[in-house]
C-alpha cells in the first residue's frame, strides 16, 4: 500500500513518540582545549574506574586505534603476566616485558623483597609515625598535602610522581592475596635463576635492577596481615625479570631470569563496561562515532558550520537512534560588559606589542629587499632607494640598476583588424 504525505508523516511521529532507545550509554566529552580536557579527566577519573573511561587526547595511532576499540566494542585484548598475574594491554605491538609496576621495600629484619601496588594499604603520616613504637617505626612520613588532597589510603594508586625513596609505608602481607595471584615457591625461582639474581644484585650494592617476586618473609605472629615497611624502588616488572643477555654499554652480562614471560602465554579478552570518550578537537577528524547516544562540548561553539562538523562525527548515515547534544559551561563565563571590556584591553595591549615589535624588529625594504634593524631606517632607505620608481634618487643611466626606472611595460593590445575602424 502506498501512503499518502500527510499518513507517512502522522505514522513517523507516533513511531518517534513511542519510541525507547535501548542503546547502552556512550558520551563523547569534546573540547578545543587540551588543558581543558585534562582538569575535567581528573574529575572524571575520580568519579569512575579507570576501565569507564576510554582517552582520545594523545598518543601514536595504535594507542588512538586501541581506545577508540575499547569505547565502541566494550572489551581490550591483552595478556596476563605469568610472574605478577598483571594485565598488559595490547595495542598493536608485540608483548614481551610486562610493564605493571612492582615496588622494593625494605623491613626492620633487614628483609628486602618485592610487592604488588595493590598491597600497599596506606601511607604512613607524621602523626602516626610519631605514634608507633621505636621498633614498628621504619623510613619517613609522608606528607598529607604530597597527595594533593587524596588521602594516604590512595597512595597505591596514585601516581609515582608522588612517591619518595625511604617513605613509610603499611602494606598487607598476606600470600595468598585475595585480589593477587599466589607467588611462587623459592624452589621454582631456584630453577628460575634467583640465585644468579642474588649475585647481580649484591655486585651492584642492591642498587641496579635485579631483585625476584619471591616469597614474602615469615613474620612472627605467622599471618601477618599489615606490616610497616620502607620504599627503596619501584619499576616494571619485566625490568627486574629481564632476560640474561650481553650490555655492550655496561661492557657485562645483565639479566638472570630463564622462567615464562608474555611471550609464552596466549592472548586473552577482557570484558568491561566503557561509555566515556575523552576526545581531543584535534584528533576527531574523520572518525565514525554514529554509535554514540550523547556529546558533551565543554565550550560553546558559536560557528555554526564548525558546531555542525562536531556532531555530525556522532549524527550521521548508520546512526541508530538520536544523539545528545550538551554544551557544558565548566567554567565561569564572564558578562558581555566584562567581555567588551576585556577585549578592549587585549586589543590594546596586542597594538602595543605590534607597534613594539615593528620599532625593534628588523624591518626589509620593499624595493631592494635590504635588511635593516627597524623600521624607521627601512623607510628612510626607501626615499633613495635606487629601485624605487617613486624615489628621488639620482640615477646613474649607465648603472645596472637604471634598467628599474627605464624598462616600460609594453604598450596595451589594440583589439581590431588594422588599418580599419573595426
């Protein structure tokens, strides 16, 4: 049956009246600023974990590539580490070293060993470091204010910049770790190559790169679950389980480890839940984002052909069902007398520097295309200049130069047939 306009177009809007979108949630958090985009990133990744959260800001195109995947498909590939039970990514390149980090700490029994991030429970503050026993008492605290209001509790997760050598800290000694993979047995690390590691740490005074996962150290009680502790290095794990092989810088062998590494396990994929898509004005040309259900500006866009640009990376062919479009005022937005007024200073300041910049910068004479340190002396050059036709320099017919004022343009093309009027 063939409906007429006024039936098809009375049918449309029922179907747009009833219609529920059931997409799940994907937001596009744009900006023409990066700086802009970074503030508004640590309040998002305070407010949601970190597999929420997909980044567009920078980066090769592998990492973009990879992002991009996460936030579409809901799922990264990538391998478990066979020492650490850490995830590494997988974003176009080969896996070989794990790159989670593990930290060396050192105890009150002279035990130095390596931990999980994840273990650390707090750090440890004036207060209660002033509170602990002589004997509990290990490193120094740690400011309150270093974490930038974060409390002590997030420590582990805060980034390295933050952390300081000798800080003192209370980790959770527990092996098996509820949240971590079980360590291995000190027999396995014997066929490993953990006594070659003693021996390369020991020859750098425990201060090169070798040190092993091994056990944790039996403590007294013999379920110790918090045990104060003092940080003496942190790097990735694949650092301090490097493979045996020659350094001609170091002019030396370096590396001990014999045992399984990323490149013996099998690629796995991850499920996760990523609906936010932090998106750099400068990377988002070209991509196809007809899958996303809101976009969130985080500066209004005046331009009207550049506002259709922006959302039409989420409205176009192959969209399926409406997008949202928000324009977010984070920040404080001045009045339109604040605004004139503003404009007016800038402007002035900005024909103070030009005017500066034109008396102090060096100027080129528009005819010879000489060189000179200001302007002033290029115009007054100009006057005599010799290829100034305007000029009152006195020219010297014989001089190469001459050929400037003598040489004439050729005379107009007469359009007609000659000797006629035609």
């Amino acid at each position: 049956a063939i409906l007429d306009g006024v039936t098809a177009f009375t049918a449309a809007t029922d179907l747009a009246k009833n219609f529920v979108d059931r997409r799940p949630i994907k937001a596009v958090v744009y900006s023409n600023s990066h700086n802009n985009l970074l503030s508004v990133a640590e309040y998002l990744y305070g407010s949601f974990d970190s597999e929420n959260i997909a980044e567009m800001m920078e980066g090769k195109i592998e990492h973009m590539s990879y992002e991009l995947g996460r936030f579409r498909n809901n799922y990264k590939e990538g391998k478990n580490c066979p020492i650490c039970g850490g995830w590494n990514d997988y974003t176009g390149k080969k896996l070989t070293s794990c790159t989670n980090g593990l930290v060396e700490v050192s105890d009150r029994e002279g035990n130095t060993y390596l931990i999980e991030k994840e273990r650390i429970v707090r750090a440890v503050s004036e207060v209660e470091f002033n509170s602990l026993n002589d004997g509990i008492a290990f490193g120094s605290p740690v400011d309150i204010d270093r974490l930038e209001g974060a409390p002590l509790t997030k420590y582990g997760p805060s980034p390295t910049k933050y952390w300081r050598l000798g800080d003192c800290l209370v980790i959770d000694a527990r092996d098996p770790h509820p949240l971590l993979q079980k360590r291995w047995s000190e027999d396995t690390w014997a066929t490993y190559g953990s006594a070659t590691c003693i021996e390369l740490a020991e020859s750098d005074g425990f201060e090169g790169r070798d040190n092993y996962l091994g056990e944790l150290p039996f403590y007294q009680d013999g379920y110790a679950r918090e045990v104060v502790v003092k940080l003496t290095k942190w790097q990735p794990c694949g650092r301090f389980h490097s493979r045996p092989r020659w350094d001609m810088r170091k002019k030396k062998n370096v590396g001990w480890y014999t045992g399984p590494t990323l490149e013996d396990v099998e690629m796995l994929t991850q499920k996760e839940d990523t609906f936010l898509l932090l998106l750099d004005a400068s990377l988002s040309h070209g991509l196809d984002l007809s899958f996303v259900t809101h976009m969130f500006l985080l500066e209004p866009i005046d331009d009207a052909a550049h506002m259709e640009q922006v959302t039409s990376r989420a409205h176009r062919l192959g969209c399926t069902g409406p997008v949202t479009i928000e324009t977010v005022h984070t920040w404080h937005q001045l009045d339109t007398n604040a605004k004139h007024v503003a404009k007016q200073v800038a402007s002035t300041l900005e024909d103070e520097t030009s005017e500066s910049k034109k008396r102090t910068s060096t100027a080129i004479c528009d005819h010879c295309y000489r060189s000179f340190d200001n302007l002033g002396l290029a115009k007054e050059h100009e006057l005599t200049c010799d290829r100034n036709p305007n000029g009152n320099a006195i020219v010297d017919p014989f001089h190469l130069s001459s050929v400037y004022r003598d040489i004439r343009p050729p005379a107009p093309m007469i359009v007609g047939v000659p000797g006629t009027n035609q």
